[in-house]
C-alpha cells in the first residue's frame, strides 16, 4: 500500500514538474518615471488591480543605503541602471542623466541573459533613447558587443511627429507608440526579456508636482499596462509560456512640493513594485525591498545562471525562492571590525570571504581569502582589523543566496 502512494505520489510530482518546465518563462519589466509611492496608493488603477491581485503591491527603496558607501542620486538614469544592473551607484557610476561614464564591468540583465542562454532575445520599448544606447550599451564593444534584438525608442528625437510642447503631451504620445509597439512585440514575437520605459509621469509631476494633471498621468499608465497584461495574457492562452511582469518607478518626489527629485528625503527614496509574483520569500515579506533585489528575482525566474564574480558584486536579494541572508554591513569598534546581516534561517553555514583589492571593476579578477565559517543565524561575524588598510570588500556566502559590503578607513593615507 505504502508503495503504491508512493507511485501515485511519483507520478502526481512529474507530471506537474513536466508541466512546469514545458512552459517557457518570460519577462516584461517596466519603469513609469517618478510616480510617488502615495499617488499611485490613491490612484483607482483598475487595471494595475488585476496585476496586484495576482501577485504584490509593495512600496520599495532607491538611493542606496542612506549615508553609506552606496548613497545613490535619486535621479533617473542612476535608478533605471540599479535595476538593470542590481548594482548601486557606486559601482556602475551613472550618477546623473548624462551617463558619462558608466563602467560596464557590472553586466546588465539583458547581457546576463544573453551570455547565459545566446538563443534567448531582448527588447527595449522606451521614451528615452539612451536607455538602451548609454546604460544598456546596445552593440558597444565595452559591453562585448551585446546587441538588444527588438528595440523601439529614439522617437524623442522626431521632432516633426512629436512637436516638443510645453505641457509635456507629447512624451504621452511617444508613451503610447512605445505601449503599441511592447504590445505588438510582445504578441507576435513573445521577447524574453523586454523592457519598457514610460516618461511621461514624470515630465507632469516636475510641471504640477503632486496634483490633479499627475493623477491623470497615471490614469494613462494604468490604461497601458492594461494593454501589456492582456497581451501577456493572450501569450499565455495560447503558447506555453509562464510571464513575469513587474511595473516599478526610479525614485519618489519630494515631499513638499512633488515637482523635484534627487535628494535623499524619505519621500524621494521610497517607490514602489507591483508584480504578477506570488511566491515571494521572508526577505520580501520583513523588508522593504530595494530596486536593486528586482535582477536577482529576474535571475531566478528565468533562470540565469550568474558568474560567481559578478554574483560577488550584486546588491540586491531574490524577493522569490529561498534566502539565506541580507542586509550585510560593516563598522569599526577599536581594532575590530564588525560585521552584520540578517539570517532567514538556522544553523547552515555562511562563508565570509575578503578581498582587498577591487580589481572588478576595471575588468580583472579579485583575490578572495576565505575569513571565516561561521553559522547564518549568528547575524554577526567580529576580527581584528590591521588599521592601515584602506580598503576592504566583504563577500558573505549563504546556502541560498550572496549579499556583499565594502569598508573604507577614511582615515587611513590612500
Ligand atoms: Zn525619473
């Protein structure tokens, strides 16, 4: 009797694994520029409803830990580049909307995706241009050469179809052909990893700040996104295919007027994550996630398998699937230093490993020596520091999951 539930038991678990691994997964990732947190709360979104209602509204953060190493602008093509690369400032250095020099040593999503699986495709639907030509670096040799294959943008720069207005109406039209072209794309052709970038929020909330015209901004928004739902939808009725979608902004607004960004006021830190994601972990449901958990969580889902040295770099944590830590940081009590993280579960192992060198980021390989192995729900790791060092970075390897965190002793020569 045993052995034939067992069978049963057997078989019930393939047939449902089968199901699942025919399916091909999908992602549509969007950013809808500078909505504050509590507008899109009080918005009636109907459709924006149907995508919380099977997964998550959540607020979030950008802008990096407050007063740490980390601190990010809350400014937009830094926060569109800590989502796609799960990297603050600091290291992929796009600090304004210039995007002077970024350094694509930290690979985006769509590069990870592409190096990982070379049949898969990628998309970029957006009102902004450099979006894919600065931060992706579509076909540039500093990102190898990686070229997006369906992109549709640019349209910022036809100035005879879009008449630049004072009132910003026409970045809601380049919204709405970049929307008819993710919709189309997505139908007809099902990119595996698209990416959609909608401006016209935020060009209102600088003119109104937060008033009656950004509501009806994102009015517009939930009107579009119900396009890309139902397209996803038709994907899914008729091809194999499990679809991801997660519609998130780059920063908030500050809190007296709505018109600006850039600080680090509450207010322009906190933003928000809506995704058709049920399955979310502890880490999700005790923090506020961050927008640099959202490649971590892209990873997952496809699933990507990261190179170490890169994993090593990410800021951010799975917001699905198991998690053994997060939050890891570093100070100085008299000749120690102290390390702390938070732990989702007990007893397993987490390695500690140091490098002091950062030779990442300019495209070379760094030496980590393995410091400790110590037991996850310690939360807390302390040793002696020899203080003329000058720099350190701290790689905390979990069972699950990696998290990582740098210390600089200002006060030491250079
Ligand atoms: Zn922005």
């Amino acid at each position: 009797m045993r052995q034939i539930i067992f069978l049963i038991l057997l078989s019930f678990y393939c047939t449902t694994n089968t199901n699942a691994q025919q399916k091909t997964p999908k992602i549509v990732f969007v950013i809808a520029d500078g909505i504050p947190a509590e507008l899109i709360e009080k918005s009636s979104k109907p459709n924006l409803s149907k995508i919380i209602t099977s997964g998550f509204y959540k607020r979030a953060f950008v802008g990096g830990i407050k007063n740490t190493y980390n601190q990010t602008p809350t400014i937009s093509a830094p926060g569109y580049n800590n989502l796609i690369t799960g990297t603050w400032s600091n290291k992929h250095q796009v600090v304004d909307n210039n995007i002077k020099n970024p350094n694509y040593q930290y690979y985006t999503i769509f590069r990870f995706l592409k190096e990982a699986h070379p049949h898969k495709t990628t998309a970029v639907f957006s009102t902004w241009q450099d979006n894919r030509t600065k931060l992706v670096g579509d076909g540039l040799k500093e990102t190898g050469g990686f070229k997006v294959d369906y992109s549709f943008d640019g349209y910022e720069l036809d100035t005879l179809q879009f008449p630049h207005d004072k009132q910003a109406n026409y970045t809601h039209l380049i919204d709405e052909k970049v929307i008819a072209k993710a919709d189309s794309t997505i139908r007809t052709d099902a990119p595996d990893l698209s990416w959609i970038y909608l401006q016209h929020t935020d060009d209102i909330g600088h003119r109104y700040g937060n008033s009656r015209q950004l509501e009806k901004a994102i009015d517009y928004l939930d009107v579009q996104m119900g396009k890309i739902w139902e397209a996803i939808q038709y994907r899914e009725k008729n091809f194999k295919e499990n679809w991801l979608i997660i519609i998130t902004t780059d920063h908030g607004r500050d809190a007296a007027t709505g018109k600006n960004h850039g600080g680090q006021s509450d207010a322009e830190r906190t933003t928000w994550i809506i995704a058709n994601l049920k399955n979310t972990n502890t880490y999700f449901k005790n923090n506020t996630p961050a927008i640099v958990d959202l490649l971590p969580t892209m990873a997952r889902f496809i699933p990507i398998n990261l190179p170490k040295a890169n994993e090593y770099e990410l800021d951010g944590v799975p917001l699905t699937g198991p998690v053994s830590l997060s939050n890891a940081s570093v100070e100085k009590k008299e000749d120690s230093l102290i390390i702390r993280w938070k732990a989702y579960e007990k007893k397993n192992p987490v390695k500690i490993f140091i490098s002091k060198t950062n030779l990442f980021k300019i495209g070379q390989m760094d030496h980590y020596e393995l410091l400790a192995n110590t037991a996850v729900d310690k939360e807390r790791f302390a040793f002696k520091i020899d203080t003329e060092k000058a720099f350190l970075k701290l790689v905390l390897v979990g069972k699950k999951n990696t998290i990582n965190t740098q210390w600089f002793n200002l006060a030491s020569p250079k």
